[in-house]
C-alpha cells in the first residue's frame, strides 16, 4: 500500500523533474508527511528500519549534493522515498541507474549531451522495472 503512495508521488515528482529540473518543496512536504503517516498507521513495526534506510540514502546523496551532482529536491526526495520502499529502494535505485546509463549512452550515439539529467523520472523508470520483474520473474532487480 505504502509502495502505491511513494509510486504516485514519484511520478508526479519525476514529471516536475523532467519539465521544470526541480521538484516543489510543497511536494516534498505533503508527500513526507503522508508516507510517514501511512508507515506509522498501517506498518508500524517497521518505521525503525525504514528511519534507518532513509537516513541512510539521505547521507549517501547528501555527498553527491556536494559534490554539485544532486539538487536539494533530489536530497529532499530521499527522505520519502527511502522510508515508504524500504529494503527495497536498493534494487530500485540500482535500475534507476542502469536506465540513466543507457539514456546516457544513447544521447552519446547521437550527440546531444545534456548538462543536466533530472534524477526522479530515472527513479521513477526504475520503480515500475521492479514491479514488473518482481510479478513476473519474482525476482527485485533486472
């Protein structure tokens, strides 16, 4: 259920992403705020792991924001997202980038190089592989 409710902030947040390169702090706040609610409400014994893997991806992309490789909304994103996919989020994010890799390689056969790839529509792609090869292969990743 709570998979359902990141999975709609994601898609609104990664159509943002893609058209404007940010991701409204407004969205941010709401969807916090819901996830965290849903977790506590009907996954309760959970909200410790899923604390910890939030803060977790949250320090892991607090280094690439310094980097200059990540806005704030991304960082700001990985609050929600981490804590409502849980263990999950680690296959996600690994599909995300083997999304972003091929997008990349693509625009490198023919010759548009952006200066900038927003991260939530690749999040996004990666979320609905794991869905599709968790029903249909039974396994998390690609």
């Amino acid at each position: 259920m709570i998979q359902w409710l990141v999975l709609v902030f994601l898609a609104v947040a990664a159509w943002f992403d893609a058209r404007t390169m940010r991701i409204p702090n407004r969205l941010q706040v709401i969807a916090t705020f819901s996830v965290w609610l849903g977790i506590l409400l009907i996954e309760p014994l959970t909200w410790k792991e899923r604390l910890i893997i939030s803060c977790l991806l949250s320090l892991f992309f607090l280094v690439f924001f310094f980097l200059g490789q990540s806005g704030a909304g991304d960082l700001k994103m990985m609050v929600w997202f981490g804590a409502g996919l849980g263990e999950k989020v680690w296959c996600i994010l690994f599909n995300a980038f083997v999304s972003m890799v091929i997008c990349y390689l693509i625009l490198k056969i023919i010759k548009r190089s952006p200066n900038y790839v927003p991260l939530a529509p690749f999040l996004f792609i990666g979320a609905m592989l794991w869905i599709f090869t968790e029903n249909s292969a039974g396994s998390p990743c690609l």
